[in-house]
C-alpha cells in the first residue's frame, strides 16, 4: 500500500493516529508542519558516501606519472588491470596534472569511467586524496567498516556521525529529520543509543512493514500513544520506545508531506532534477542520491545523510573499463556529478559537502585472477563549490613505515611519483599502499570547519566526536576553504 494512501486510510482509524494530520496538542510534538528549506536555512549537510567492498584506490587515482617498465607500470605489476596514460583514446587516465610544475596533481589521474568527477574537479568542485587509512589496519570487511565508521577501534561503539547529532542536539530545531540513512539499512555511522536515526531504502515505501493495512495502523497508533507518554529514565526499553517512536513518527510525517505532493515538485515518485546538462541514470545509488536531493530541497533539516554502494570487492576479473571496477566506479561518478548539478542548479550545493570513503584498498599487486585482494590505503574524495572547499590534490605526509606506521607531519609530500608509495620497501609487506592521510583527519576537518556551524553557538566537544583521535588544526589536511 502506498504512503499516501495508506496515511489517507489512517486519519479515520483512531484519535490518536489523526494527529499526524489535525491540528491537535500533540501535532506540534512531530515536526513545524509544511516547512520550507528556509526553515532551516542555517543547516550544512554531510552526504558520506561509503564504497562498500573496499575500492582500489590505485586503480581510481591513477599515478600514470610512473615511467614505462616502473612503479605502477613495471612489468608484473598490473599486467592486465593498468590503466594507460592519459592520451585521446579511449580507456586511458583522464588527467589532473596542470601546467604548474609545483602542482600535486602532477602524474595522477583518475580512472577512465570517471568523467563526471573528473569534470567536477577541473571546474574546482572536487578534492582528491590518493592515500587514506588508519595505523595497524585491519583487512577484514566487517572490522573495517566498524572501525571506519565508528571512528573508534572497538566493535561495541556509537558512529561517529551519531555523536555528532548527540553532541549538537540542544542546537536541533523542533521537528528536523537531522540525519537519514539512505540505504539498505542503517549504516554503523548514524547507530548509537542517545539520537535515533531512520533508514529509507526508498522514500517511496516509507512504511511499517506490516502488510496488513488495519495491523499497521493499529501498530502505528500505539506507538503515537507510547511517544505522547513521559517516558521513566530508569526503565530502559520505556526510553527506548519512547525515542524509536517520536523519531518514527516524525519522519513518517515528513515523508508523508512529501508524498503527499504539499511541496510541488518533490514527490519521490515523480520528482526530477534541476539540472539542464546532467540526470541521474536508474540505478540504486542513483535512486539513493537523488533521494538525498529531494530531502535537502524539501527542508526537513537535514544535517547528515549515509549511503552505501557495494560492489567494489574485486578479486577477480577487475578489468579497466569492461570490468567490475569501471562498472561501480562509474555509477558512483554520473550520479554524484547529477547529484552537484541538481543542488547547484537551486543554489543550494554552498552548504553541502559529499564525502566519499571505503574500508580499505586493494593489493599493489594484480592477483592470478586478474583482480586485487585486501589491503590497506585507499582514495577518498570531498565534493563541494568552491565556496566551501578547497579543490585540489592533498598527498599527505610521508609514512613513518611498517603496518602500524602513521603520517609524519614534519614532511609533506609534494610529488607523488617523486615519494614513490608503490616502491615495495614504503609498502606494508611489499604489497599493501601505506596511508599518507589518517582517516581521522579528514573527518576533524569536517566536523570543525564544516559542521560546526550547526552547532548554533553551542561549543561542539571534538574530543568527543573523536575519542580516540588528537585532532588539531595544525595537521589538518586543508581541503575546506
């Protein structure tokens, strides 16, 4: 049953389930009814794009700077996944270098099925960083992931995008949808116990999962019921419904305005871009971000917004454009290019920063199954105008060495094919790119130059956000203006 049917259906089912359309005591406890984007005005958004599987970071930027027969060119090392240097034919390294010998950018490039980033970062909408990761890495998925998104380095632990929405609540408007899942489920980023977050595989579907219409709303008015309560702090599970409902609640009533069509032109079933010169292709992370688009425009107070795209564990038949590789990467590339066209089209891309990162990267060298296995440094790109970012290459800093080495920050890394991070004695065990960027950094920058303005005068704690990590403005990598 559709959402707006089915809330239709609702209105008559019982006092409590109207308050999600009449005017009554409890209406104002969801959300400001009909709001607009001016509502929330003062809100940055974070879109964190997370590619699941682990990406080949060598393989999306690309160091075609290397000589013939060396480095990432020498013989055995990629025989068969290499991507060619930058030249007119197709399946070749598009470009980053420019004519200024002093550039980082010199000798990299990104993969061929990334034209659209590639366009992004030539209009300067686009930071690259070739090596990012964390000291003692694991290789596992699952540990990766945790670890990754938890900003923390054990497996029972909040994410941190979560303390960030804990940490800055007394600062939250009445009503916001402040973070979303746009995913499959919900991603160890937003998952803690002090500020509950929703999951949308597709707006479109918002609902209960109960396929009997009358269970649901039964279901539904009950949890109306048990948010409307004053829940006791000593009872845990009262606290917890009382949280899993008025976030529900709140977001099914969000959801059904957009459904609903009140805001013309941003119901999720016939919604389109703004853009004139790009689309969103058909895929799942397309529907994902176009998805995120419409949340943003309507809004609802975004603040932060977790997707995921799978698909980048290749261990065999990795290939350069006809492979697994090219395929995931590509569709990650179109639709973030729709995705900055479609907001900045509306003038609304200044306060939204897309964050793109993965668990690990993938073996210096090809496998005798045509394809990379776990390793540790991978690529991560922040997408922004040049209002709010920095667009450029940031290599880092050189590694102290070893599989628990860390960046040292008194030398910076200013060529990459000069520092040489694919020369076997700089690798971990001749076969895994050590980081030149901790993880961490980046997401201190994020949450100190970027979403700090959210926080509305309240002082964020980065010790907090960060428990484990010694951010500090002095390291940080640089690329937010």
């Amino acid at each position: 049953m559709k959402r707006r049917q089915f809330l239709k259906k609702l209105g008559g089912a019982s006092a409590a389930v109207a308050a999600l359309a009449l005017d009554n005591p409890l209406k104002p406890a969801f959300r400001i009814a009909h709001a607009d984007h001016a509502t929330f005005s003062n809100r940055k958004t974070l879109v964190c794009v997370y590619l699941r599987g682990g990406i080949d970071g060598i393989n999306t930027v690309i160091p075609h700077g290397y000589l013939a027969g060396t480095g990432y060119y020498a013989s055995g090392f990629r025989p068969t996944i290499a991507v060619p240097k930058p030249s007119s034919s197709d399946g070749t390294a598009l470009d980053l270098s420019s004519l200024d010998p002093a550039d980082p950018a010199n000798g990299l490039g990104l993969h061929p099925a990334m034209t659209a980033m590639h366009k992004m970062y030539v209009d300067g909408n686009l930071a690259v960083m070739p090596a990012v990761h964390y000291a003692n890495a694991s290789r596992s998925h699952f540990s990766g992931q945790q670890y990754t998104e938890s900003a923390k380095f054990d497996l029972e632990t909040s994410g941190w995008l979560q303390r960030y929405l804990a940490d800055s609540s007394s600062a939250a408007a009445s009503g916001a949808m402040r973070g979303a899942g746009i995913s499959s489920g919900l991603p160890q980023s937003l998952r803690g116990q002090s500020e509950v977050v929703s999951t949308f595989s597709d707006l479109r579907n918002f609902e209960l999962g109960i396929a009997n219409g009358a269970d649901e709303a039964e279901i539904l008015a009950g949890l109306v019921s048990a948010y409307n309560q004053t829940a006791d702090p000593q009872r845990l599970y009262a606290s917890v419904m009382h949280d899993f409902g008025r976030v529900t609640i709140n977001d099914l009533d969000v959801v059904r305005e957009l459904n609903n069509a009140h805001s013309p032109g941003l119901d999720p079933d016939t919604y389109t871009t703004s853009s004139t010169t790009s689309d969103y292709t058909s895929s799942t992370f397309a529907r994902q971000l176009k998805q995120t688009a419409l949340l943003i425009k309507a809004g609802v107070g975004l603040e932060v917004a977790c997707l995921s795209r799978g698909g980048f564990d290749t261990h065999s038949n990795q290939g350069i454009l006809g492979g697994s590789h090219a395929g995931s990467i590509g569709d990650v590339s179109n639709n973030l290019g729709a995705f900055f066209d479609d907001l900045n089209a509306d003038a609304m891309m200044d306060n939204v920063l897309v964050m793109i990162m993965s668990e690990f990267g993938r073996t210096a060298y090809e496998n005798g199954s045509k394809g990379t296995d776990h390793a540790h440094a991978t690529s991560y790109f922040v997408a922004g105008t040049s209002n709010t970012l920095n667009s450029g290459v940031y290599l880092g800093h050189e590694n102290l060495g070893g599989a628990g080495g860390s960046p040292d920050f008194t030398k910076p890394i200013t060529d990459w094919i000069a520092y040489d991070p694919l020369n076997d004695a700089k690798m971990v065990n001749g076969r895994y790119m050590n980081h030149t960027i901790d993880y961490q950094n980046v997401f201190g920058e994020i949450l100190s130059e970027f979403l700090n303005v959210n926080y509305s005068g309240n002082p964020q704690d980065i010790s907090t956000l960060l428990p484990e990590f010694n951010y500090s403005d002095a390291n940080k990598v640089g690329f937010l203006a």
